[in-house]
C-alpha cells in the first residue's frame, strides 16, 4: 500500500479526499441555514405550548422573535466551534501529521451533525453544533496544508478554486435535498413505517420541513474516514519536518491556552443569548474581554512553540513578531469575508423563504441555497486563477468592492421572490464567496511547513470569531430597523471595505514559493 500511495496517485487520492471533506464540510455547515427556523419553531413551539399543541397568534409571534435570537446564537456557536476546531485540529495536524488529523476532524463534524436531529431544546442543537464545528473547521486548515504540500506549486491556483467550489457543492447539495424531501415525505414516511418505526417518531422525523432528517443525514460522510485512512498518503513536507525534529516543539500543555480561549469566546455568546444578560454596558464590557480572551488563548499554543523554536535555534528571533503579525493580519482578511457571509448572506435563504411563503411559493429557501452556491462553485475558482495573473492583493481588493455591491443590489433591489431575485443570489454568492477560493492560495504561502496548518487555521478560524462578534449583531440590526432584514444586511456589508484597506498591508506572494 505504500507504494500505491506514491507519486500521482498520491497527489489525486489525497486531492480527492479533501475535495471529499470540504464537499461535506459545505453541505454540514449549509443544513442549519437551511434547517435552522423550521427547527428552532418546533421546539421553541413545543416549549411554548406542549408538543403537539397549537400556539396562540400571541404565542406565535414570541416564537418568531425567540427563533430569530437564537438562529444568531447557534450561528455564533457553530463559528466559535469552528474557530476553536481551526486552532485545535490545525495544533494536532502539526504534532501527529495531516492526514490522521484530517480523519479525527471528518468524524467529529459527521457524527455531531448527525446527533442534531434528536434535539429537543434549543440549546441541545447550539451544543451539538459546537461539537460538529470542531471538526468542521479542522477539515478545512488540514486538507488545505495537505494538498498545498504535495501539489506542485504551478497548480495550486486552480486546486485552491477547487477547494472553495467544493465546499460551495456540498452547500448546493442542501438545497437540492430540500427539494427532493419535499417531493418524496410522505413516501418516505412509508417506508420507514413499513421497516418497523412508530408513526409518531416517523411524523416527527419529517414535521417542519424534515430538518430532523435532514440533520440526521450529516452523519453519512463518516465513511469517507475509511478511504481518508486508506488511501491518501501524508504530506512529504510534514515527514520531512518530522524527521528534522520541527513537530516536537508542540506541546499538549499548548491546548490550555486552546480551551480558555474558547471559554472568552463562549462568554460573549452568553451575553448576547436571549434572556440572560440584559444590561447593555455589561454586555459591551464582557464582549471585550471574551475577545481579549479568545485572542490570547488562541495565540498560546503558537507563543510556546515560537518560544521553544527560538530556544533551539530553529527559528530566529526576529522572526517572531512576524509571525504573530501576519496570523492577526489573515484573521483580519478572514474576519472580514465570515462576517460579511454570516452577517448577512447566510441569512438570505431564510428571507427568500419567508418572501415566497408570502406569495405561495414553499421552495424559496431551498432555490436561493442552490443560486448562491452556484454563484460561489464559479466565483470561487475564478479568484483563485484571478489570483495567480492579477496578483493576491489586487485580487482581494476586487472581491471585496464586488462583494459590497451586489449584497447592496440584492438587499435594496428585491421585494419579492422571483427570478430576478435568484439572480441576484447568483451575483451575491459568486462575488462573496470568491474569498474562499483564495484563501486556499493565500494563507499557505505565509507560513513555514512546521506551523503552516496552525498559522492558516488561526488567520481563517480567529476569523469566525470576529465574525460571531458581529454576526450576533445581525438580530439587533433586524430590530432597530422595524424588522427589515434587508436593511440590516445593507449595512453589514459595509465591513468589506474594510478588507479592501487591509489588504494592503500584507505581502505580495505571486510566483513565490511555499516558504519551508
């Protein structure tokens, strides 16, 4: 087997699996978007008034604004995990290899997202949904060092527009299962009747759009670990770091820092989760100090291993600040695209169904889910060999203006869910999402092989953390402007010219090789 796992082979089967993980990846993080109202309504309903019962137009309405706070919360959740996930995973691809890593992370995000379709409590799903966004961010910061370490550098463009297409296929996927359930329920109500389960638990797994099964199914890619175990050999790179002894300055003591960070991170959720924190100043005060928190946990483990590289002569001392300079610098460039994309586009596919209920139409949710991905499968690889000709700055710069103009077209010029509409989601979805085609290409080229999982997956995953800081103002925005969902994503998506500032103050890497 080790000889099959050599050469091209190699190169397309680990290709492969991380197409197949970020495939998965975008299909686990688009069922909640997808799934998250009908959801949380059916439990906040069966809280309300009894499962089963009837709520009142009073009840009804409580619900409505309950189910939109705690959307912001799980949302939060899901990127706090992620971001937690990015640095713990990225910490155990450097220290054990990227491969075994990858495997470990793919297994957390399928069977955490599974166990979401037996939730029974809101808070049960933002539990479950941190658990699943460990792995869900892992994946990411491990496929991406593994494929940028055993591709040659001459098609790392076009694999890091794969690597964003793929995640916005398993997004599409969502969408299209939306789709499909609807057409098929009441058959497969049927069926699994006829297979021996109770009517009750059958009705129940297909109520409200189907979201238990739905969230059920995210266990399947479970099975890819198999072929990821088999077949997809280990970065050379990382063997040869091994070899040398650069893997041994990570420490398990490392991860203390990993998990007080996340305790910041998650104390800014609790003040912001409905009814608990309701003083304002106290709440802005202990938003600050969570992100003091969060920033310095998360730091930790690349402090200690700066701090024993220094004292082996591996890494010189000058170069310290310059690595911690340039992870805030990527968390900032990362930060700006999460916050644009969870602020804001996430939540179009649940306005569009709320629109097309309004004129009858019971498939809003699911189309505008497919138009976006669609937009991003293009507008992902387009920024990547956009990249490799215009170089990374101008590239970013561009996103981000194209970005800000077509979520302000989307949100200012559609009232109404028809074909314009899904046209603009199209335009929205490719310019937004055109960032997740880059970052592939970008973030590996900032750092040496020996931290490269951990310095890309802190700039991407710190960056869902300034992304769960905003994004958990979204409800806020909805409710100073009367309810206006459009006018709150207007202004959310100012943030991206803050991206097209900063871009500017980090380096050009066109045509250079990866660092070692």
């Amino acid at each position: 087997m080790t000889q099959q796992k050599d050469g091209k082979f190699g190169q397309y089967m680990a290709l492969t699996a991380a197409l197949l993980g970020w495939l998965f990846d975008g299909f686990e993080i688009g069922l909640f978007p997808m799934t998250g109202k009908p959801a949380l309504k059916e439990l906040l309903g069966n809280a309300a008034a009894g499962v089963g019962q009837v709520v009142s137009s009073e009840q009804a309405a409580a619900i409505a604004a309950d189910a939109d706070k705690w959307f912001g919360v799980i949302i939060a959740v899901f990127l706090v995990g992620a971001a937690t996930g990015g640095v713990l995973f990225g910490w155990l691809g450097d220290r054990i290899g990227r491969v075994r890593a990858m495997s470990l992370s793919i297994l957390a995000y399928a069977l955490f997202t599974g166990m979401c379709g037996l939730a029974e409590q809101p808070w049960h799903i933002a539990v479950l949904r941190f658990m699943a966004s460990l792995g869900m961010g892992g994946e990411w910061s491990l496929g991406v060092a593994l494929v940028n370490e055993i591709w040659p550098g001459k098609s790392r463009a076009f694999i890091a527009g794969l690597i964003g297409a793929a995640a916005n296929v398993g997004f599409a996927l969502v969408g299209f299962m939306g789709l499909w359930l609807s057409t098929v329920v009441g058959t497969l109500r049927s069926t699994f009747e006829s297979l021996g389960m109770s009517p009750e638990f059958s009705a129940s797994l297909f109520a409200n759009d189907g979201w238990r099964f739905l969230m059920m199914s995210g266990a399947l890619p479970a099975l890819l670990v198999f072929f990821v175990r088999v077949f997809v050999p280990e970065s050379h790179k990382w063997e040869e770091g091994k070899e040398k002894g650069t893997t041994s300055f990570w420490s398990n003591t490392d991860l203390i820092g990993v998990f007080i960070g996340c305790l910041g991170a998650v104390l800014i959720i609790y003040v912001w989760t409905p009814n608990n924190v309701q003083n304002l100043p106290l709440r802005l005060i202990a938003t600050a100090f969570g992100f003091v928190v969060a920033l310095l946990g998360y730091l930790f483990p690349v402090r200690q291993f700066i701090a024993r590289s220094n004292a082996s002569g591996s890494l010189h001392q000058e170069d310290t600040g310059k690595v911690i300079r340039t992870m805030m610098f990527g968390a900032g460039l990362a930060g700006v695209a999460l916050l644009g994309t969870w602020g804001s586009v996430q939540r179009a596919p649940t306005w569009a169904g709320e629109l097309g209920k309004a004129a009858g139409i019971t498939t809003g949710t699911a189309w505008t889910q497919i138009w976006l991905s669609a937009g991003a499968i293009v507008g992902t690889i387009v920024a990547a060999v956009a990249a490799d000709y215009l170089g990374r700055r101008l590239t970013y710069a561009l996103i981000c203006i194209l970005s800000m103009l077509s979520c302000v077209a989307m949100f200012q010029l559609n009232e109404s869910f028809d074909a314009k509409f899904q046209f603009y989601a199209f335009l929205m979805g490719g310019t937004t999402a055109a960032m997740y085609g880059f970052f592939p290409l970008y973030f590996p080229e900032l750092f040496p092989t020996s931290m490269r999982a951990t310095g890309q997956g802190f700039c991407f995953n710190f960056g869902r953390v300034i992304a769960a800081v905003g994004g958990l103002q979204t409800a806020t925005l909805i409710s100073a402007f009367g309810g206006s969902f459009p006018k709150a994503g207007t202004v959310m998506s100012a943030i991206y010219l803050i991206g097209a500032v900063l871009i500017w103050f980090g380096p050009e890497t066109k045509g250079k090789p990866l660092p070692e």
